[in-house]
C-alpha cells in the first residue's frame, strides 16, 4: 500500500491552527511521532501558567517561569509553518510524497499556502515579541522587588 500524498498546504495550516499541540507533525509522521505529542507538554505547562496567573494574580512567580513556556512553543510552531510553506514544491514532494506512484502529478501548493505563511509570520513575531517583553519585565520587577529587600 502506498502513502497517502502529504500536502504542503495542510501541513503548513496544520502548524499554523493546531502545532502547539502537534497537529502538524501528527499528519506528516502519523500518530507514532514522539515529538508530536511531546509537543502537548510545553503547551500545557504554559496554558497551567495562564490559569495561575488569572486565578492568584500578576504576582505568582510560578506564572512568569510557565508563560513564556507556551509561548515559546506557538513561536517554535509557527516557525515550522512557515518553513513548510516556504519550502519549494520540488523539495517537498522529494521529502514527503518520494513513495508515491509516479503517474501522480502533485498540485502546486498556490496561495493558501502563502497565506498560511504570513499569518504564522505575524503570529508568530507577535507571540514572540509578547514573550520576550512578559519575560524581561518580571525579571526586571523581580530585581527591583529584591533590591529593596537588600537596601531596607
């Protein structure tokens, strides 16, 4: 039996709306891939964050440790999203669809594809920069806190 034919488009939408959680990897490697669900992991460790600090405040510390977790992981999917749709169709096929008989001319992966790409780019960039600057602040809030401890 031969593969199914793996799509460059749904692969990179798959990353897009679902690779937090491993969708994109669950449809190119099938549901044995240990890196596809050990992307559930990270993200429920930042979504646990999240919910700490809504419940107990700004001030839990635990949060500031488990939020740029999970947003670490949105900006590492989206980077595979847009490394999927950008890859050349030729180079794709090579990778994914090599098994396939070849009397099956795969479809150009056409707009959808580049559209995927820049709404991974712009969440991408967005979660990131969100993170980075979640992440200095307590830091820098902490030192503060702390060196009013110090000088007291």
């Amino acid at each position: 039996m031969l593969p199914p034919y793996k799509s460059k488009t749904l692969a990179t939408w798959a990353a897009l709306i679902g690779g937090p959680v491993g969708l994109h990897r669950f449809y190119l490697y099938g549901l044995a891939d240990v890196w596809g669900w050990l992307h559930a992991l990270p993200t429920l460790l930042g979504l646990w964050g999240v919910n700490r600090a809504l419940e107990l405040g700004q001030d839990d510390q635990l949060s500031w440790v488990l939020i740029p977790i999970l947003g670490s992981i949105v900006a590492f999917t989206m980077l595979h999203a847009i490394l999927y749709g950008l890859t050349p169709d030729e180079k794709w096929h090579a990778r994914f669809n090599a098994r396939l008989e070849p009397s099956v001319t795969p479809a150009p992966s056409g707009w959808t594809a580049v559209i995927g790409v820049v709404l991974a780019l712009m969440i991408g960039a967005t979660v990131l920069m969100a993170t980075i600057a979640f992440s200095g602040q307590r830091y820098f809030e902490y030192q503060v806190q702390e060196g009013l401890k110090l000088s007291q």
